[in-house]
C-alpha cells in the first residue's frame, strides 16, 4: 500500500474514535442531567394541569 492508503486510514481511525469520544460524552452529560431535568418536567407538568383546572 502506498503512504497515502495509510494516512487515509489512520485519518478515519482518528475519526472514528473522536465520534466514539463525543457520543460518551454527550450521552453521559444527559444521564447526569436527567435527575434535574425530569422534576422540572413534572413542575411544568402539574403547573399545566392546575391552570387547567382553574379555567
């Protein structure tokens, strides 16, 4: 193989761990930030529902 085939493949290797690297760290922020998000749904949730009744 010429030494182009092989910066070809290590650029995509690279790649690839850099997309593994971000999606671990996008999908561990949202775990940690689930347990303060979902009460503020159910806030916004009851909220909802009590405007409602009043109407």
């Amino acid at each position: 193989m010429t030494t182009t085939t092989w910066i070809w493949i290590w650029i995509c290797i690279v790649i690839l761990i850099l997309e593994l690297i971000f999606i671990y760290i996008v999908v561990h922020k949202s775990y940690r930030y689930k347990h303060t998000i979902d009460p503020i749904d159910d806030h916004i949730e009851k909220m909802n529902r009590e405007k409602i009744d009043i109407e």
